[in-house]
C-alpha cells in the first residue's frame, strides 16, 4: 500500500536557525498536506499543496510539492520557540483519508 | 465552529474489557475519519463516514472493533476485548467534502490498556 516517509525523525536548532523536513511518497500523491502537532496537542492544519511544483509561503513556513508529485518539504526560516513540535505530512486519497508520514519533531533552543 | 469534541479525554481500562469512544464533529461535516497514533507515530488511518455510511476501513482494524455514525452526527468506536496493543491515542477528523479537504482533529481519547 502506500508509504510515505519523513525524515529527518528529529532535529535540534538554536533558535534563529533554519529547519527543513523532507516526505517522500511510494505512490504519486494527489495531494499532500502539512499538519502540526504541538506536545501533547492534536494535528493542526497548516496547508495543502495540490499542482506540481507549487510553492506556497506562510510568513517563515515555505512548502514545496515535487514536479512529480511524490515528495515535498517544509522549510522554517529562523525559527523560534513557538516553532516547537512535530510536523507531519501527509498525502491523502480520492477518499479523504490521509495517509501519513512518522513525523519530524523540531526542539529549538533559546 | 465549536470544534470536533471527543470524550472521554483519558480511558484506563483492563484488558479483556470493552471500551467505547465518542466523536463529535464540527456541525455540518458530513466526513468523519478515525486515526490511532502510538507515540512517536504519525496518526493511521482507521476507518471514514460519510454522513451515516460507512465506506472505507482499514486492515487494521480488526474484528474487535466497531464504529458507527447512526444519524450522521456524532460517531463511536468501540473496542471489545481490549489487548495491550490497543493502548494509543484515538483522534476523530471531520471535513466537509466533497474533494480535497483540510481535516479538523479533536483532541482524542488516550486509551491505556493494564
């Protein structure tokens, strides 16, 4: 079945550093989306990338979605504390159901 | 848009035991999806509705377990004969289909098995 897979698994900054997590897919993907979950919180939206190669931005937060439609990223520009959690993606199919990733848990220093 | 409310927030049971969650979707979300996430883990998909019926289930879901959404509002999922690998994070998602949509979590039923 399909497979997506994030890494890395775990990253420390100092805070003010950059931060990219990386999903790849087995299957081409129709979507993906990005969710954020803080400790002891549930995923969250962030945003979903549909057309190859579309770049998005949330302020910090840039997504990419591959050309070929089975990998993306998240990158973070000078983090912060509030930056703090996991980050998931996750490709969903023509049902809704998202299938995702094991997640990248960012910890940043002050 | 008052959330999606799951309850209990925390179930302590005994293996062997039977234990049922509820999930209450966003008012009007006629999808709703079940996950369970072991830490460290992504949520897995579980099973979905859409409205009253229910049209996908995962292989993970075995015969011990069992959800409705009876008027395609609120649903429940019901674990019989509870084995220590039961014990994770159950989480609801609704959205409002059809097509691609952002889910919407509920803050989930933490199930510790003794």
């Amino acid at each position: 079945g399909q497979q997506v897979m994030q890494i890395p698994q775990y990253q420390h900054v100092q805070e003010g550093e950059d931060f990219t997590t990386y999903c790849n897919s087995s299957t081409t993907l129709s979507n993906i989306q990005w969710y954020k979950q803080r400790p002891g919180g549930h995923p969250v939206f962030l945003i979903q990338l549909v057309k190859s190669g579309e770049v998005k931005k949330q302020k910090r937060l840039t997504f990419q979605f591959g050309e070929a439609k089975k990998n993306s990223s998240l990158h973070i520009t000078a983090t912060q504390t509030t930056d703090v959690g996991t980050y998931f993606c996750a490709g969903s199919s023509n049902t809704g159901k998202l299938i995702f990733g094991q997640g990248t848990t960012l910890q940043v220093k002050p | 848009d008052t959330g999606v409310s799951q309850n209990p927030r925390h179930k302590i049971t005994k293996r062997g035991q039977n234990v049922t969650f509820r999930c209450d979707p966003i008012s009007e979300h006629n999808r709703l999806y079940w996950y369970r996430q072991t830490l460290g883990q992504g949520p897995e998909f579980l099973t979905y509705f859409q409205n009253e019926a229910q049209l996908e289930k995962s292989r993970l879901l075995s015969d011990r377990f069992s959800a409705e959404r009876p008027k395609g509002s609120f649903s429940t999922l019901e674990i019989q004969r509870t084995e220590q690998g039961d014990s994770a994070m159950y989480l609801c998602a609704s959205t409002l289909g059809p097509g691609l949509q952002p889910q919407h979590f509920g803050d989930g039923t933490r199930l510790s098995i003794l």
